[in-house]
C-alpha cells in the first residue's frame, strides 16, 4: 500500500479475466481449467507511481462498477484486507470486511501484484 501510495489518485486502467476453460471444435469437447487457475489481472495507473498490476488467484466475487461516461474515475485510497486466507480488495478505505459493499471490490484466494515499469 506505501508503494503505490494508498491508490492515491489511482486509476483503474485495464481488468482481463481468464478462466483456463475452453472448447475443442476438433475433439467438439470442453476442457474444464486445473483448478485454481482462474484469474483476473487489473492495471492500475498514478501520477504517484508507476504502473501497478494486481492478479487476483482464484476470484470469487468481482464486483466492478466503473465510473459515469464524461467523468474521471479516480480512486481517493483503497484497502487490502485478509481474513481466513481470503484477500479482499476495497476502492476506498475499509477497516472491517464488508460483503455487501456498493463500490468496486475483489474477493479471491490470493494475490500477486508488481509494479510494472516504463519498459514493461
């Protein structure tokens, strides 16, 4: 949180998902992923820092509400919390874990995250 100063001023640029799952038109089969590997990857940008990716290991809830046409959507702070090894992701500060929240949350069962530099 202290090196991307606490999503100060924050935007998020890009969310991608990836379930792991497709279909086979060849063999006319689904393939179901390995389990665990369903991702969701979300680029932050700053003018306090660089470029932040975030990659949420096996999602469970993303609750994403992006910001009116004609408005920026800036992030003022955000927060990352764990309880019972679930990582959950707030776009403002929370100090207590909130299911029903109204803004943009994540809730998964892990989290890797770098901070992606100019030449990336």
């Amino acid at each position: 949180m202290s090196l991307y100063s606490g999503f100060h001023d924050s935007v998020i640029k890009e969310i991608s998902y990836i379930s792991g799952e497709y279909y086979d038109a060849k063999q006319k089969v689904m393939h179901l992923n390995i389990a665990g590997s369903k991702q969701v990857k979300v680029i932050f940008n700053s003018d306090w820092a660089e470029e932040l990716e975030i990659v949420l290991l096996a999602p469970r809830i993303i609750h994403f509400l992006p910001g009116e046409e004609n408005y920026f959507s800036s992030l003022m702070e955000a927060s990352i919390l764990i309880k019972d090894q679930i990582v959950y992701f707030y776009d403002s500060y929370i100090e207590t874990i909130e299911e029903n929240y109204k803004g943009t949350y994540f809730k998964s069962m892990g989290l890797m995250w770098k901070i992606k530099t100019i030449s990336e």
